[in-house]
C-alpha cells in the first residue's frame, strides 16, 4: 500500500537533489536486479551498490555469513564484478529503470581507489561515489584506510583529485574517536560521510569447536549495532558541517527518524533487506506518514532536532 502525502522527502547531498532519504547500503542489495521482484528501484533516495574494485574479486571461502541472536556476522571479503563488468552488465538496468545510483568503490592501495574514481568520472548514471575505507573482512586495505585518520586523508585527497563527483566516505565504527575521523575526510575533500560499517565480531560452534565464519571474524550488522551507530552518526553531525548519511540496524521507519532526528540527512539500510526484501519501499512510506501526521512539510524540518 502506498501512503500518499504532501510531504516533501527530497534531501540535497554534495549538490545533488536525492528523490528521499532512504538509500540501499551497499553489499546488502547486490547491483538492485536482485531485487526487482520486491522493489521499484526508482522510488528510493539511492542504490548504493555492492562495491566495485578494479578488477573483479572471488572473496573469503564460505561459510561467509552467520545469523546469531541480535545480528548477523558476514565475511564476504567484497566479491564483486569488477568496474568494466559493473558499467557493461549492471549499470545499464539500474539506468533503464531511473533508479538513482551511488558506486561503492574499493582498493587496495592509494592508487587504485584514484584509478577506480577516475574510471567512473563523468560516466552516464553515475551520480555520486562511496569509497569504502572500512570493510573489517579483507587482508589488504579496508579497514586499515578506516582506522588511521593519515591514511584516511590520503584515500579522500587522492579520489577527490581523480574525479569531480561527489564524494561519500563510508567510515567505520572500530576506532576510538569517530569525530578525529570525520574531521580528517572532511578536510581533504570529502562532500559526506557515511556511517557506520560493521563492527568486527566472532561466532563460535561450540559442537566442533571452530569458527562459525571461514574467516574466523566477521562484520556484524543489524538491530544490535543500532544504538552505537546512532551514537556515532550524533557525534560525527556534531564535528562536520558536510553531510552525515547514518547507516546500522535501521529496519524501520522509526528507526530511520532516529537518524534524521540526531543529524543525518539520510539513511542507509542494510540487514532489514535480507529479512524484509520490501524494508526500503516501506521505510520510505512509513517516514512519509510520520511526517504528515506530526504536520511537517519537509523532511528537513526534522534533521538534527534532537533535544539533549
């Protein structure tokens, strides 16, 4: 069903106009196709992809999730296409269905998230980039960018020298002072960040005494990251002025004013799809409906109203 209202939900970012607040959180959402029995793609603020490298990559060996009682532990270690195949086989349906689309990029070095921006500058349907700064499940890069407010600076300079899109850093929760870290992008180029990736945890069968996950360790997302990814996202609005995109156990419309009420200015959603493949579609409405009924015109009129 859908809720119709006067409410304006559009949200602007880095200069770009967003159709409402609610994005898809990469990795969980695949390239959109995935989804097409469940979603009309064009009525979200943003697809934010599964990350892209430069070439394409097979991953951690499986198992590579694990559900546990509050959350869910994955190890993916950011399987993708590759960006030639991503622009070839993915990109042209995103575009034919006017979804609004956010690539998620990736690296191993300095120099390949640069060669990754570079190559997706100025390419048809290509509205902003995420560069993933954060991912705990890799050997190499991912979350050592994310955790060294240098190194940090240097992926954000470096994209922001090879592209003019604008530019989304995802930052991770596993360090001590989330503020050092939003402060540190913002001031080498960053237009937004985005927040919070997973925060690394572990599952044990107790049976056999092993790990649950190949890779030992995993990403946990969901209902149990929620109120430190809303402490951060609060604490992040507080020490920049560009714009803060929350992300961490968002499965509702409520939780999704949670956010917009502690300073973003849109949300990402990632576990609530593998639950719920209509969460997206249904947080978009169920924040339209709040905002009608609390006699607000724009979703802005609630960004950062937080009373503390």
């Amino acid at each position: 069903m859908t809720v119709e209202t006067d409410v304006d939900l559009q949200v602007e970012i880095a200069g770009c106009t967003f159709r409402n607040p609610v994005m898809t959180a990469s990795g969980t959402f695949g390239y959109g196709r995935e989804f097409e029995d469940f979603v009309n793609v064009s009525r979200l603020g943003a697809v934010v992809v599964k990350g892209v490298s430069l070439l394409p990559r097979a991953g951690n060996p499986p198992p590579r999730v694990v559900e546990t009682p509050c959350g869910m532990l994955n190890a993916i270690g950011l399987e993708n296409v590759g960006v030639e195949a991503f622009l070839h086989e993915k990109l042209p349906w995103l575009v034919e269905l006017g979804a609004t689309v956010v690539v998620n990029i990736l690296g191993n070095t300095v120099d390949e998230y640069a060669q990754l921006a570079r190559r997706l500058d100025g390419i048809e349907g290509v509205t902003a980039l995420e560069v993933n700064i954060s991912c705990p499940n890799v050997k190499e890069g991912g979350v050592a960018f994310g955790t060294d407010p240098l190194m940090a600076s240097a992926v954000t300079a470096a994209v922001r020298r090879a592209s003019k899109l604008p530019l989304i850093i995802k930052l991770s929760p596993n360090v001590t002072d989330i503020q050092l870290m939003a402060r540190s992008v913002a001031e080498s180029g960053a237009d937004a960040v985005s927040l919070i990736n997973t925060l690394l945890g572990m599952a044990i069968d107790l049976a056999g005494r092993r790990p649950r996950l190949a890779n030992v360790v995993g990403g946990l997302s969901g209902p149990a990251i929620k109120p430190v990814a809303l402490r951060m996202v609060w604490q992040a609005a507080q020490a920049v002025k560009i714009p803060v995109i929350g992300i961490g156990g968002i499965m509702t419309a409520e939780d999704a004013l949670e956010f917009i009420v502690a300073g973003a200015h849109a949300v990402q959603v990632g576990t609530a799809n593998f639950v719920n493949p209509g969460a997206t579609e249904e947080i978009v409405e169920g924040i339209a409906a709040y905002l009608a009924k609390q006699g607000l015109k724009s979703i802005n009129q609630l960004r950062n109203t937080l009373i503390t």
